[in-house]
C-alpha cells in the first residue's frame, strides 16, 4: 500500500479545511451583502417616487422608470466593487501574491483616470441629472446658449434637436443651467 498518496490526500483536506472553508465564506459573505443592497434600494424605490420633485411627475409609471433606472446603475456599480473586492480576498486564499496586482491596478487606473476624467464626469453629472429629474426625452429645454427638444439621454450625454432639425451632442458634465420650458409652475403646485 503506498502511503504517499494518504499524505497527499491529507494535505488536500487540509487546505480544503482553511483555504476552501474561507473561500465559500467570502462568497456566501458577497452573495449576501449582495442581497442586502437590493432589498434595501428596492425599499428605497418607493420612498423615491414618492418624495420625487413634483413638477416634473408625469406619471406614477413612468416615475417608476426613473426610479429603475437610478435602481440599476446604482446596483451595477456597487456590485461591480463588491465582487472585485471578493475576487481581491479570494486570491492570497489560492496563493496569488495581490501586491503587483494592485500596484499595477493602481498605477493602470491613475493613467485611465486622467485620460478618462471627462468621460466620469459626464457619467456622474448624468446620474444626478436622472436623480434630480432635470429633463426627461421629449421636453423643451433650453442648456446654455442650445434651446430645443430632448430627443435623447444617457449618462454621458444628452441630444437636443433645435428648431430648424440639427442635433446638438452635449457632454452632461457641460450642463450647468437647464431652463425646462415643459414645466411650468402652476398655483397648485405652488400651494404643494
């Protein structure tokens, strides 16, 4: 009988014990921190709608798009760091070394944050352009010296079409002053 492959075997159920035992708790940990931020931004989204701005409330449906939207982008975010974060603990447990890791992602990402500070700037003033309900597709607005129709918006940028049909491409980190011409305020909303 050849004993080698006992201690083989014995070292394997060993690691299997410390490394694997914490493997599964750092996953079963980011699965449930996971679950814990979507239940508490779904509860989130009704609060949200709610409390919205009320000039600019449509519809309570498309309200709760907005909210969705907010909902998704939030959720992907935080998942995208909670998971790197799993994945950065997970790795001293196979024996990878993360010091050259993150030493490399930290010089990769100073590099892409000064090639790419525009481009998190317009994501983040388009987040609090949706949060805020500034403008919705198909309003008249008029942002800075442009006056025209949303015909498009995401994160990075906003498409107005003028009066005589050009398209206007404007970064959302240029907006800075938005005059919504859609939205008016009526004595009602003013007793509000």
């Amino acid at each position: 009988m050849d004993f080698s492959n006992f201690a083989y075997f014995e070292q394997i159920i060993q690691w299997l014990l410390t490394h694997g035992v914490r493997i599964i708790l750092i996953l079963v940990g980011a699965f449930l921190v996971n679950r814990l931020v979507k239940s508490i931004v779904g509860k989130l989204d009704q609060h949200w709608v709610d409390n919205a701005f009320s000039l600019g409330k449509i519809s309570p449906e498309i309200e709760a798009k907005r909210v969705a939207t907010i909902r998704k982008a939030f959720t992907s975010v935080t998942q995208t760091i909670l998971w790197a974060l799993a994945i950065l603990t997970i790795l001293p447990e196979l024996g990878v070394s993360i010091s050259p890791l993150l030493t490399g992602l930290g010089i990769g990402g100073l590099i892409m944050g000064i090639g790419s500070r525009n481009v998190v700037q317009d994501y983040w003033s388009g987040l609090f352009i949706l949060m805020e309900d500034h403008f919705r597709v198909g309003e008249k607005v008029k942002i800075a010296d442009l006056e025209g129709t949303v015909k498009n918006f995401n994160l990075r940028r906003t498409i107005l079409k003028d009066s005589k049909g050009y398209f206007s491409y404007i970064p959302n980190s240029q907006i800075t002053k938005v005059t919504n011409f859609s939205r008016k305020i009526t004595k009602e909303s003013e007793d509000k």
